[in-house]
C-alpha cells in the first residue's frame, strides 16, 4: 500500500508543526512582534519553496507530456470527424441531384438530351463549379450563369 500525501498538506503539516515550535521556544521571551516577523519569513519562504517546485515541473515538464497526450486525442477526434464529413459528403453528392432528377423534375428545360435553358431564367450557359474531390470521383455543380440558380450535380 502506498500512502501518497499532497503538497499542501505538506505546506499545511509543516506551518503547523513549526508555529508549534516557535511558540514553544518563544515562550519564555516577550517579544511577540518578534515571532510575527519570523512567520512572516517562513511564510516567504513556503511560497519560494512552492515556486522552486513548480519551475522544478516545468522543466522537468511532466504536466507537458499530459497536455501532449490530451492535445493528441484532441486533434486524433477532430481529424476522425473531418474525415467522417468528407466521407459522407463524397457519399451524399448526388442524392436525388443528378441531371436525371433535373430531367424529372424541369423537362421543359431539355429538347431530348440536349440542355436548352434554365428553368428559372432561361438563360442557356452553365457554370461547372467543381464542389470537391473526394474517392468517390470529383464533384461538380452545374449553376445557371445569368441567375445563379443550382441546376444539377455530377461526378467525374
């Protein structure tokens, strides 16, 4: 069994323990303002003592090594989830956005297979804006030049 003790308790322990001490020795003396400079003192340097430990840590860097390896599972989580979204944004392009549903849904807009104009302007260029790349193939948007609108989407 390991008994572990904290610092403070430590701190708090040895304050106890030496103000103890003093008073026992202080006792036959009068000199009571003496015995608060020398707790002054003490009390200095507990603090220097402390900040001695705590540059010890610092150099030593043990609370740096636990801030790596949350830093690492924090970036390993992020770099996951990316991967997630672009995994299903790749899988999702073309759900119910190809240019066969444009087709069903605007056939006033097609003169057999041949693309005549927009549905909403009727304008007849058509941007390709590339969306993405992704493993499922590279992910195009084909946008009405004259008003802007979304037309349909497709893979290379």
């Amino acid at each position: 069994m390991c008994l572990r003790i904290r610092p403070w308790e430590w701190y708090v322990s040895g304050g106890v323990a030496v103000t103890g001490l003093l008073e026992l020795w202080l006792r036959d003396f009068n000199d009571v303002p003496f015995f608060w400079v020398i707790l002054f003192w003490l009390s200095v340097l507990r603090i220097y003592i402390y900040g001695l430990g705590q540059l010890w840590r610092m150099l030593t860097g043990k609370d740096m090594q636990k801030a790596g390896k949350e830093h690492d599972e924090l970036v390993n989580s992020f770099h996951a989830k990316i991967k997630n979204d672009i995994e299903m944004f790749g899988r999702n392009f073309l759900k119910d956005k190809t240019i066969d549903d444009y087709k069903k849904s605007h056939p006033e807009s097609f003169k057999g297979r041949r693309f005549i104009a927009c549905h909403e302007c009727g304008g007849r260029s058509v941007w390709v804006k590339q969306m993405g790349s992704t493993r499922y193939g590279i992910h195009n948007q084909h946008i009405c030049r004259t008003c802007g609108v979304a037309l349909w989407r497709s893979n290379l």
